[in-house]
C-alpha cells in the first residue's frame, strides 16, 4: 500500500526513524475525530488509564481548544493508511508567570520503543520553541520569563517517563487518584455556624465558576482559565449541578464540591462511582472545617443513589492539607501521575 494520495502535506521530521510507509501529517479537521478517538482506546489498556471517551466528547473538547491551533500544534503519524499515533501542543501563562508549553501523545502499543514517540517529542518541543519565540517577538512574553516544556504522565507509561528522563525532563510534582468505599460508615461532619446548602440556579453557574477559580489560584501551578474553558464545563456530558453541594454565606459562594457521575465510565468498567471532584473553599472561609463538611455530604449523597464507591484526584504536595483531609474521610490512593518539566531558553 502506498500513502494516500489525499493525505498531502507531508511533514518531514529531521529525527524519524526508517520505517516503511511511515510518514507524518497535521490535523485535518473532524475526520481525524474518529483516530484520535481509536488511538486513546488503543493506548489505555496498555498505558493502564482508565477513561471513556466518545466521538461527542472529542468534537467538544476541540470546539473550545485555548492556546492551541489544531491545524498547527498538531501531529499524526500514519503507516500507509493506518494512523499510529498523534499529538497536540497548547501553551499557558501560570500564576507565577511561568511560560509552560504541554504536549501529549497518544500511540498504538504495537508501534512502540522504534523511534517514532522521540521524533515526535523533538517536533512538539520545535513547534513550542517558535510559539515562545513569535511571543516575546511580539512582546506578550519577556526575556525573562521562565520556559518550561511539560508532559503529564501515569504511573502505567513507563515507556513515556523513561523516554523523557532520556530527553531531558525531570519529575517536579505528583498527585494521586483516590478511592474510597462507601460500604465504610461515613461520618457527616457538621457545617460552620452561618452556611449553609443550597441548590445552584443556572444564572448562578458563572458565580460559582468564578468562585472556584478564585479559590484555586493559591494552587500549584495555577493557570486562569479563559472564556473557552468555562463554555467547555457547561456543556460538558458530565456537567450535573444537582450533584453538587455549594455553600453559600448569604449571596457569597463560600466554598463547594462539584460532584459528577460518568455513566459511561461506570458502565465500560462495571462499577458504580461517583467523584466528588472540584473541592474548594474560598480564602475567608477557610480552617473551619467546611471542606469536610461538603465531602462528607456528598459521600452519603453518593451512598444513597446507590454508589458504591466515590474518587477523586489530589496533588500530593498541597499545602492547604487536602490529602490529609481526603485520608482521613476514608480515601485511599489508587494510583500516581507524575508532572515531568524540562526547561529551555530560545538561545539554544
């Protein structure tokens, strides 16, 4: 077989391994849906990611791509007419004005450990080189601004983490995906004096989105989140604001955790979960116990729709005390992920 003739514009990549038929190519629209969608289903037996996607899911997701053009900050590479792997850069200022270029990529196991994952490493790193370079260009980053490269990586990907030590990148942070039982008694703590619960209306969506970005800016990492992101939460397939619980103080958002049910991941992987994800509480609100108080609740809100078990993800080294919190209400870690950065200058 040859190469399609519909698949012009070839891109040659200086560090590609000679493989028959391989070449390399950029996005080219919603076609391509359908191979990003095979290739995360071909990688997360082997890569141990438990996830469910669907072809909505992915159209959604780059309906409100921010700081990345797919035309441009994308990369498939295809054997004849079979796709193997793709990749996608995006870029993002973070709190501490830190300039932080993510790349990923997604590869069928069988074409693994040939070269192809490292050239197209080097590749994502040149196309994030010229995005920092035309940024300070035009003044919108500084001579001084920190570059930093980063990939995110599980602790089944040990293909992926040895690769990049090899390439340069150093593990800077981990968190944990937790898991607790809601067959274990579950203590509901009490709320602070003057809070309480209330149902969120849908005008109040953008106040309590708002809240939770307030509260998150203290984190590790923080990026704003742009206009994109926020229209990308409400129409997500998990988006279910009966499930949360919110505590307000008067009209004031005082803290919240954002619960949602995946049914299509707890039918793929024959469980009953609930995740009570999006815990937060804002800075005035804080070391009164109110965290506890909203966790616990939605723990026996899970409970009583007949979850069998609740998740959720933490950073290891968060300094407001989160994992202890989480440990200490019944979850326990079930695996890691690792933050992998590597810095550059664009002298180099």
């Amino acid at each position: 077989m040859s190469k399609p003739e519909a698949l012009a514009g070839e891109i040659l990549l200086e560090d590609a391994p000679q493989i028959p038929g391989l070449f390399f190519r950029r996005f080219q629209g919603e076609s391509d849906y359908p191979h990003i969608l095979a290739l995360i289903n071909a990688a997360k037996t082997a890569d141990e990611l438990e996830r469910s996607d669907t072809l909505e899911d992915i159209a959604h997701y780059y309906t409100h791509l921010h700081n990345c053009d797919p035309y441009e900050d994308m990369l498939f590479a295809q054997v004849n007419e079979e796709v193997i792997a793709y990749s996608r850069m995006e870029w993002n200022l973070n709190s501490k004005g830190e300039w932080l270029g993510f790349h990923l990529n997604f590869m069928r196991p069988e074409w693994r450990r040939k070269g192809i994952g490292r050239a197209m490493l080097r590749s994502n790193e040149h196309r994030l080189r010229q995005i920092a370079a035309a940024m300070l260009k035009k003044g919108e980053i500084q001579g001084s601004t920190p570059l930093i490269f980063e990939v995110f990586s599980g602790d089944g990907e040990a293909g992926k983490a040895a690769l990049l030590e090899a390439e340069g990148y150093e593990p800077v942070r981990y968190s944990y995906s937790m898991v607790r039982s809601l067959s274990d008694p579950i203590e509901v703590s009490p709320m602070p004096e003057g809070l309480e619960i209330r149902p969120v209306r849908p005008e109040q969506y953008r106040q309590v989105w708002d809240a939770d970005q307030e509260a998150f800016q203290d984190h590790w990492n923080y990026m704003p989140a742009p206009e994109e992101e926020y229209q990308r939460w409400l129409n997500e397939s998990i988006f279910n604001p009966s499930l949360w619980r919110v505590a307000w103080d008067g009209d004031e958002v005082a803290g919240m955790v954002l619960n949602f049910l995946n049914e299509q991941e707890n039918e793929e992987y024959q469980r009953k979960r609930g995740y009570t994800e999006g815990i937060s509480v804002r800075r005035p609100w804080r070391r009164r116990g109110l965290a506890r108080a909203l966790l616990t609740r939605s723990l026996l809100m899970f409970k009583e729709m007949g979850m069998d078990e609740a998740a959720l993800g933490v950073d290891t080294q968060n300094l407001s005390g989160a994992l202890r919190l989480y440990e200490s209400v019944g979850f326990r870690p079930a695996k890691r992920h690792t933050f992998y950065w590597k810095r550059f200058n664009l002298h180099k």
